[in-house]
C-alpha cells in the first residue's frame, strides 16, 4: 500500500513538472546552445551541439549558438532566452542524458527526463539518448507567448555610454557568418596557469614580443583608456567612450578567464588587473586593460 502511495506521488509530481514547464517556457522566445557542453573536451563532439540546436528549432524555438550576434530583440531583453546544457549521466554499460534549461539567472526551470541509449558506438549513442531525451520537451507543446515574456531588469552606470548604434550598423570585422563547427580543436587547459605558460606557435617563425607593449606602464590610466563592459548571453562587450566596441568577451569554463572573440587570445586576471593576450600578424600582443563592470 505505501508502495503504491509513493508511486502515485512521483506520477503526480513528474506531471506537475512539465505542466509547469509548458507555462514556464511559453515565456521563452530563443534557447542558447554552447559550443561545447561541459562534459566535452572540444567543441560540437559527436555532433551533439548541433543536434541539440536542431531538435529546439524543430519544436517552435529559436536556437542560436551562444557566441552568435543576438537579434535586437534579444540584444534589449537577454531574458527571452533560455541557456541548455546536456547533462552526461552515462557509465561504462549505458549511455545517458538528460536536457536543462537555465534562465538569465541561471537558475535551472526546467530539467527533461533522462535519455538512455546501449549502443556501442559513441555518437549513435548520445544521438539517440538526447532524442529521447528531448521527448519530454516535446510533449510540451510549446508555442511562444509574448504576453507571458520575462522582462530583464539592466540598469547601467550613470557614467557609461549607451550603445545606439552597435546594432543598427554592423561593427567593423564581425563577421556575419556562422562558423564551421570543428572537432581538432584542442582541449582548453583547465588551470590558469596552465594556459598561461603553454607555447602557442604561429607558422613556425619565432615568436618576437613587443616589449613596449609587455612592460607595464608606470603612468596613470587616463579616463579616455577605460573600457566599459556590456552585459550579453554569451559573455560581454568591451566598448570605449566614443562608444566603439573594442573586445567581444566569451565567457570560458574558468574564473576570470574570457576568450577574445575575432582574436586568437585571451582576457585574464593577474594580481587583480585584466591582461589581454592574442596574436597580431604573427606577434604575442600582452596588455593591461582597464574595465568598468
């Protein structure tokens, strides 16, 4: 009898999960995918990023990749989208998944049923794990309610720029394309200290450093070599006093480390200041920027 009680309890728990799951994600216009899932070593493996990507736009969503320039929508409300992740349940017998979806604030609503898949071969497996796993996403229904759209609340410094016109007009070498999934990309070090001493070869020629750029500069920042740090769902946008978008920042899976979009290098934190590090025909470029979050 307890048995059948508890039973009974989870049947009606699971359904009032994705009864409020429809409602909840009917407020959602957009579903952000990463390029890589934090199970993966590298990026869109096995497919599975695009998959993923796919199966959203198939049931009503609009699916972007995170590091896509967002639409003007989404630019002034970051709250009509939805951040998945897939979460690797698997073990050495079974493969299985599972689908959350995290809001702005990173608080997960919503979490699918667990997919599962025995076959052998990897990416049959996690194919047929995630489909199966989206089912529970699927019964949904879902159709995109405007009225029911959550509304960001951003407020930005009384002293920052407003950027009017990033959107209207395309910035200078963003390129509009999206870029070719890849599955050589090399494994990002997952200690800070780590990427910083790795030896990064550009065309086998030496590497030659500015040294006026390496030293530190003694004098004091004027106000004009400020940065100001745009919230967006992939990261932030640097933008100076002009305004002018400078960086494009995407976020990393470490702390205080930002991948410089558009530039083979990094953003980082030492002793409190942010570094910026990337090549430039062929030359290790490493400055200080200042940055007003």
């Amino acid at each position: 009898m307890k048995l059948k009680i508890v039973l009974l309890l989870i049947v009606f728990g699971f359904t009032t999960i994705i009864l409020n799951g429809q409602n909840d994600l009917n407020g959602y216009k957009y579903i952000l995918v990463p390029r890589k899932f934090d199970f993966q070593k590298v990026e869109n493996k096995h497919q599975l990023n695009s998959l993923t990507k796919f199966l959203f736009n198939k049931e009503g969503f609009v699916a972007l990749f995170d590091d896509e320039k967002p639409p003007q929508d989404l630019y002034d409300n970051p709250c009509l989208a939805l951040r998945a992740k897939i979460n690797n349940k698997s073990n050495m017998f079974t493969t299985k998944v599972n689908i959350g979806l995290l809001n702005c604030r990173n608080t997960e609503i919503f979490i699918s049923s667990d997919g599962k898949s025995k076959v052998k071969d990897f990416k049959k497996a996690f194919h047929q794990a995630t489909r199966k796993a989206f089912e529970s996403i699927k019964s949904l229904e879902y159709s995109y309610d405007s009225g029911a759209s959550i509304q960001s609340k951003v407020t930005l410094e009384k002293d920052a720029p407003i950027i009017e016109e990033v959107i209207e007009k395309p910035v200078a070498n963003i390129p509009t394309e999206e870029p070719k999934p890849t599955e050589v990309i090399e494994e990002i070090v997952e200690k800070k200290e780590v990427m910083e001493k790795k030896e990064m070869i550009v065309e086998e020629k030496p590497i030659e450093i500015k040294e006026d750029v390496v030293k530190a500069e003694d004098k004091s920042t004027d106000s004009s070599d400020v940065l100001y740090a745009q919230s967006k769902p992939f990261g932030f946008q640097l933008v100076d006093s002009t305004p002018k978008v400078v960086y494009i920042l995407q976020r990393s899976s470490m702390k205080d480390v930002f991948i410089l979009k558009l530039k083979n290098g990094i953003l980082h934190k030492v002793d409190e200041k942010w570094i910026a590090e990337y090549y430039e025909n062929g030359t290790l470029i490493k400055k200080e920027v200042q940055i007003k979050f």
